[in-house]
C-alpha cells in the first residue's frame, strides 16, 4: 500500500488512483492540498525568458516566489490575468500535479492564476474557501525521475485547451536533450515528437545559435559587414522566441544558402530583426527575392510593406512564365496537328477558317521577324 503526501488534507479523504500520462500508467493520490502549502515552480521554462532578463537587472541569484509571482502577472503571454478571471468565475477546473515532495510539476499558471484570485478576495468572500483548497493529483513514493518527466511531457508537449509551452521553449528542451548526449531516437521517445521533428528543431536552433551570435555582436562601421545589431543576449534570444515560426520556415525553405550565402545570412538575420515579415510566405521566397534583381530591390526598401511587395513581383513574374510556357504548349500542339494534315484534310476546311488561318500564319510571320530585329 502506498503512503499517503502528508501534505494532503484528510478532508475529503485521499484516493489512490491509476492515471496515464504519456502513454504510461502511474499511481497517483487524488486529494486536496491548501494553496498556502504550494510552491511555484522557479524553473519553469515558460517564463525562463523573463527571468533571465529580470536576473540580468538584479543579478544571477535564486528568485523569490513574489518575483516568480510578478513575472506571471506582467508576463502578456502567460495570460495569468485571463486565467484569473476565469478561474474566479468558474472555479479550478482540472487539478495540479505534484510529486510525492510537492515539487509542482503540472499546473504552475493555474497555482499561481489561483493565488492572483485570492490576492484581492476579502477573507469574508464565501467563495474563498472554495480557492484556498485545491485538488491536486500527487504521484507516489514509487514514482520515478522517468515518470515525472512523462507528467511534464503529457502536459506541455501534448496539445490541450491549455495554453502549452512555447514553440522555442519546447525546442530548448529537446536541443538540452541532445546536448546531454541522447541520440534522435531516444529524445523522439522521451518527448513524443517524431524523428523528423526533432531533426527540424535541431536545425532550427542551429539558425537561432548563429542569429543570437550576430546579433549581440556590436556594431561596427569599419567591419565589411557592419559588425552585429549590438544587443544584449537576453535581447536576442527574446527576438528569435518571438520569431521561432519564421526560422522554421527559413530552415524548411533555405537552410543550405543560410550556411553557404553569408551576405544573404546577414541580411535575413537583419530583416528578422526589423520586423520585415508579416507572413511565412513572405518569409518562404526570402532567398528568391534575394536572388532576384527587381525583388532584391524592393525587399531592401525601408518600408513596411517591402516583402510583401517583393513576393508579389515574384508572384507576377512565376505567372508570367507559367503563361509563357502554356502558350509554347499550345502552339506546339497546333504545329503536330498541322504537320499530320494532307492537302484533302485542308481541301475538307471551309474558305472561311482557311483564309483566317492563312491570316494568323501571315500574322505570326510578321511578329516573329519583329520579335528576331
């Protein structure tokens, strides 16, 4: 028989339950636990953005629960507020996660969306009882390192109407996983991802390495180049999280050119860092722009609208050519067609399409000795 957390109130008494997280069965107690007993979770990776840039005010030191606090608040993409809001109207309405220490592994933005309710409640509110004690799944003594790791996987890598972490936090970790040495197919089992996305997040940090690179490198007039945009690298690395979709796009369309092409590679880091996108397609033809004299030039504009215009000059010449090459398969056509007549076959045609056919022979022959001058 399993123990039962000792942080567990006796009030509704604790149940053990059998309960999958990532494809795994885990013994879990279901229980209530006063909030006052939690502790957030300093190192979550949803908000190690924000910490290291308030770390880089304050200095590298360990963050209070207050400050871990404040940074949920004031952080937009957290949404602690809208949480809050729905949590006060709606009450709690999936349980955190907790092993059997109570380190918070699952439900650190509900924990602390619930402690932003209580924060203003006056203690006489009858719904503050209902939020000072909250359900919570607590894994037993027996649980393993493994099986906290499923927990963390089932509920962030796996899509849910929570919001999960971000696209460059989840990457963090699978390019964390690789760096410790584990092969493709092991951090593919550890996650759930495939084996071709974790190659494709590999490449895409392989970009975002040498974007931060560029970027906190300072600036400099005498280098060819004009030296690095001269941020911070907090500052860079929260520009590639903001734009983590684009460099998808970018080692999914021209990750090769980005290793071969350095003037290229400058410039898309720059456009990247001006904001010069609005699209993924914008983003796609990049490198054809680059390649293309009339959209290189518009894409170089200082202006807002520059790789929209650039895609449409692309667009219109690839329309362009697709028009050209029909009318070659048409007229190409029409040659054979001619070629297997016989002079019955014509004598067979009405004076009328013969002399409209002599017209447009006449016709071509006059444009195509204009075309050849």
């Amino acid at each position: 028989m399993t123990t039962q957390p000792p942080f567990l109130l006796n009030t509704p008494k604790p149940q053990v339950k059998q309960r999958l997280y990532n494809g795994r069965k885990i013994i879990v107690w279901e229980g209530k636990i006063k909030v006052s007993s939690i502790q957030g979770w300093v190192d979550n990776p949803r908000i190690e953005l924000e910490k290291k840039k308030f770390l880089s005010k304050v200095g590298d030191r360990e963050l209070t629960q207050d400050e871990i606090f404040d940074l949920m608040k004031n952080d937009p993409e957290v949404k602690l507020k809208e949480l809050r809001d729905d949590i006060l109207k709606n009450g709690l309405r999936e349980p955190l996660t907790l092993s059997f220490k109570g380190k918070l592994l699952d439900g650190n933005r509900r924990f602390f969306a619930v402690k932003y309710a209580l924060e203003n409640m006056p203690s006489t509110d009858p719904n503050r009882q209902d939020l000072e004690s909250i359900d919570v799944h607590v894994l037993s003594e027996v649980a393993t390192a493994e099986d906290e790791q499923n927990v963390l996987v089932e509920e962030n890598f796996s899509a849910s109407l929570k919001i999960e972490w971000p696209d460059y936090v989840k990457a963090v970790k699978v390019v964390e996983a690789h760096e410790d040495g584990f092969k493709p197919e092991e951090i593919s089992k550890k996650f759930s991802w495939a084996r071709s996305k974790i190659k494709e997040t590999l490449r895409i940090h392989e970009i975002i390495t040498e974007f931060i690179m560029f970027a906190s490198t300072p600036r400099d007039m005498s280098d060819e180049f004009g030296g690095g945009l001269g941020l911070s690298e907090q500052e860079a690395e929260t520009i590639a999280a903001k734009n983590y979709q684009y460099f998808n796009e970018a080692q999914k369309s021209f990750f090769e050119p980005l290793k071969t092409d350095i003037d290229f590679k400058i410039q898309f880091f720059r456009w990247i860092y001006e904001s010069k996108f609005s699209s993924f397609p914008e983003v796609r033809v990049a490198y054809k722009a680059w390649q293309h004299p009339e959209a290189k030039a518009a894409l170089l504009q200082i202006d807002p609208a520059a790789a929209k215009s650039a895609k449409a000059i692309l667009d219109y010449n690839a329309r362009v050519v697709k028009s050209a090459d029909e009318a070659v398969g048409r007229i190409d056509t029409f040659v054979k067609f001619l070629h297997g007549m016989t002079a019955a076959d014509i004598k067979q045609i009405p004076v009328n399409s013969r002399n409209n056919l002599e017209s447009a022979l006449e016709l071509v022959i006059r444009l195509s000795k204009a075309a050849s001058e």
